[in-house]
C-alpha cells in the first residue's frame, strides 16, 4: 500500500453495516441544519480539473473580473484515493479524482490551517460541469454532495454550469454567488483557448527540445505572461505574441523521427495531466513518441454542435397547431451560431498570435460524416461519435503512427460503445494503429507496459516514413524553428519537415 493510501482515513460513518435493520429512508442533498452562508464579499469560489495550465490561467481569468476565485491543485492519487474513501461504489475514475481533490483540499484548510468546518462551509462555492447525464455524469453533484457530508463538511455548496435554478437546486438558498453573465463566459473561453493553444504548441515542441525542460521552463513563461496579462486588463492578442520571442528562444531539434500519437477517449482521461491516466502524455514523451492531445475546445465545440443537431430535429418535426416561426429555436439557433463564431474568431486570433499555424479547429460535420456509418449520432453519452470519427479520421488523413482511446475503467460510452464500434472500424481500416486502454487509479505497470507494446509498432511506422525519403544536403535554420509548420501527408514531424523542403 502506498504512502498516500494510508494517510486516507475512512470517516466513522463510511463503509459500516449500520445501515443494515435500519428503517430506509430517502436520499436528500439538503443540509441536516440551517446554515447561515457568507456574503457574496465573503465567500471563495474554488474549482479545477483542467489542464494545469488551463486552471492557472482560468484563476487569473476570474480574479480579473473581481471574482474571489481559487483553482485547486492537480488531482493526484492521494485525491483519487481520498475520493474512494467518501465517495459510493461504482463510479467513474473522474469522479474519484474530482470529488476526492475537493475533499483533500477542505481537509487541508481544516486541519493544516485550522480553519473550523463551519467556516469552510459557509464561504466556499465549488463549480464544475453537471448534467443529466446520460451515464454516470448525471449523479456527479450528488456524489460530490455525499462525499462533503460524509467528510464533515455538510451544506458545502456545489454549483454547476448547467442547472437553472441556483445553487443547491431545489433547496431554499439564495443564488446570488455567481454571475454567469456574458462577460464571465467569454473571458472563461478566452482562458480555455488560449491554454489549448499554448498547450498544442508544448505538446510539438518538448519531445525535440535540445535541453531538457527548457519548453515547460517557456510554456512557464509564457502562463505568466498571459496571467499577467488577464490580470491587468491588457491586450492578451499582443500577450500571445509576446510569447513568440519566449518560444522561439528554445533550441529544437525536430529532425528526430519519433512516433506521433493521437491521444483522445473520454474527455477527462484524455485531457488531464497526472496520476488520473498515469501521466499518459509525458510517459509518451518519455518513450520518444510526440503527442496529440485533444484540446477542451473539441469538448465545446462537439457541445455545439449536439445543441444545433437537437434544435434541428425539433424543428423537423411537425406539431399540429404549432405557429409558423418557433422564436424559441430561431434564439437557440442564434446563440449556438454566436458561440461558435466567438469560439473560432479567438481561437485564430490568439493561434496567429503565437505562431500556432498548423492547428484547425476540428470539422464537426465532417467528423460526424466519418462516423455516422459505424456509430448512431443520436448517441450523445461521454464523447458521442467522436471517438470513432478520430479513429478514422487520423487512418484516412494519415494524422498519427498510434490513436490511443484512453477512459477510467467501466466508462459506459467510451469502453462499452465506442470501444465496441471499433473493433468493426479497425477491421475496416486495417492500416490502423489503434489501442483501447482504460485507467483504474490504480495498476500502472499493467498499463505502461500495453502503451509501450502498440508504442513499438508505431515507433517502427515513424522511422521506416523518414527513411524513405531523401535527406537533403543542406537543411536550412527554418526547419528548427517551431513557426515553420508545413501541410503534408507524412504522419511524422521529421518527415514531414524533411518532404516540404522539396515541395
Ligand atoms: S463518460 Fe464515462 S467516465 Fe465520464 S461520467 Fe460518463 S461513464 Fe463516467
């Protein structure tokens, strides 16, 4: 057992059998007593799970805007395990990790800076993502509800992006704490952009950098800047040119053939960056492969376009009596369009700024095109179609030697459908590269072991398509600076770099 594991004490009331001859009641999310809550003035907002970047730059986000917002540290497995500890049986790893990261933190303030549980309560907020579902998703507030109560902190208030009736639906709490105005959406999706961007571009540099963590010293830097700039009201175009000069000062080497690897799957598995999937892209690196991560942007956008699809199908159906324009949807339809124009525009904006050049925004209908033949789009769970649209997509566009679908043990859409819709596809698409991997928390060895074996072939892939071309004499300085970023077929940096000097 490890270090972290035994410092996770199980609460009295966890894990007994004092339910059993009890009478069985209902399950209620109110607090037992009536808690007298802090003034907006008073109270902390507190979240996290993003990328590492993406949480320190949403912190600075919100501080800019008066917002009394902390991100949490990254979940690590003391979070995990603390989340095992509080939280039911049976659910998905994100969960574990999430819950349990918020737990540990309250715990810290508790008993590390002997702030009472009472204090905790009344003045801070977590937000994060609801929704109904249809997985497991759909019970994320209870459990995180539950595990508060069972771990002292009962009335800890949860509050989520998707629910219209406040804090604590349903309970008799005043929703004052949160102003999810424009402005506070449009400087949240500033933040997330500009870390998918400045994570892209770590993600194509480090595994040719030529002096070992000189890119996380830059990409450092480069948050700084950014943070700085969010922070003083500055332009934060003219902040992501700014981070041009920090970038181009690392020295690259880009000429080394090595795998590159598509990382998707469900969206937390895939996108974060620690023990919740064993710290998957850095193992990659360190395993001389180059990673594609899915940026959380595809999240958003792949949201979009769900709520158009829906949008359209209800208006193709007929009711009888209904009027002729439904301005109901002609608004949903207006905001979806503006979300995705908002979404685009910064996303060239900043991506030109920093000299991130060979990035798109992904295509959703030519993703659901891909798909559709293999996977019902009607299917909205976890990451719907897109899982298999990336599969096919990376075969046919020869994106990557390796396409790693990546999701927490028993995750009801990524291992029990689209897994299963894949097996079909690679059957199709035998060229394909393509491991399905799923993360417990725990078993890493187990996990390493099958990543480095489909690694393998891919590795063979990468260096049998620089091989095949001919190296020129001369190579000009451009090749190793990360802003020239040619379009060609090979899957490869090397080769790709290698095949533009004789286009
Ligand atoms: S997508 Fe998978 S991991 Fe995520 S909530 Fe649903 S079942 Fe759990």
């Amino acid at each position: 057992m490890s270090i972290a594991c035994t410092k996770v004490k199980m609460s009295d009331k966890n894990g007994d059998l004092n339910f059993l001859g009890k009478e069985i009641t209902q399950w209620r999310d109110i607090p037992k007593k009536k808690i007298q809550y802090a003034p907006k003035s008073e109270t902390i907002m507190v979240s996290g799970g993003l990328t590492i970047l993406q949480d320190q730059l949403l912190q600075a986000a919100l501080q800019s805007l008066g917002e009394n917002y902390i991100s949490l540290p990254n979940p690590n497995f003391e979070s995990f395990q603390t989340g095992k500890a509080y939280g039911n049986r049976g659910q998905c790893n994100p969960t574990y990790f999430t819950v349990g990261n918020l737990v540990k933190y309250l715990k810290n303030l508790r008993d590390e800076k002997w702030l009472s549980s009472e204090e905790i309560v009344s003045k801070y907020v977590y937000i994060t993502a609801g929704g109904c579902g249809p997985c497991r998703f759909g019970m994320y507030i209870t459990e995180y509800k539950k595990a508060l109560r069972d771990a002292g902190f009962d009335g800890f208030r949860i509050t989520s992006f998707e629910h219209d009736k406040g804090i604590f639906q349903g309970d008799e709490i005043e929703d004052d704490i949160l102003n999810f105005s424009p402005k506070f959406f449009v400087v949240l999706v500033k933040s997330i952009i500009i870390g998918d961007i400045i994570n892209l571009l770590g993600y194509k540099m480090r595994p040719y950098e030529l002096e070992v963590g000189a890119v996380d010293k830059a990409i450092e830097a480069c948050k700084d800047t950014v943070s700085t700039a969010f922070l003083e009201k500055k332009n934060l175009t003219k902040a992501m040119w700014d981070c041009r000069s920090i970038l181009e000062k690392v020295a690259l080497n880009r000429l080394q053939p090595k795998a590159k690897v598509l990382v998707m799957g469900e969206f937390w598995a895939a996108m974060t960056e620690g023990d919740g999937n064993y710290n998957l892209h850095r193992f990659l690196e360190s395993q001389g492969a180059e990673c594609i991560p899915q940026p959380i942007m595809n999240r958003l956008m792949l949201s979009l376009w769900e709520a158009e699809r829906a949008v359209l199908k209800r208006e193709s159906l007929s009711v009888e009596g209904a009027s002729a324009i439904d301005f109901s949807s002609m608004k949903t339809k207006m905001m979806i369009k503006l979300g995705k124009t908002t979404v685009k525009t910064y996303f060239t904006l900043y991506a030109k700024a920093i000299g991130l050049h060979d990035y798109e925004i992904p295509d959703m209908d030519k993703l659901a095109q891909l798909s559709q033949e293999f996977y019902t789009l009607d299917c909205e769970g976890g990451e719907g179609h897109l899982e298999v649209a990336h599969l096919i997509e990376s075969v046919k566009d020869n994106l990557s030697h390796l396409v790693i679908s990546v999701k927490p043990f028993g995750c009801m859409p990524s291992s029990a459908v689209s897994d299963g819709v894949q097996s079909l596809v690679t059957n199709r698409f035998p060229e394909s590269n393509f491991l399905s991997i799923e993360t417990s928390g725990e078993g890493a060895a187990n996990f390493y072991s099958r990543v480095q074996m489909a690694l393998f072939k891919a590795k063979q892939l990468a260096k049998e398509e620089f091989e095949a071309l001919e190296t020129p004499l001369h190579i000009p300085q451009k090749v190793q600076n990360y802003l020239y970023q040619p379009h060609t077929h090979q899957a490869g940096t090397a080769a790709g770099l290698i095949a533009s000097l004789s286009l």
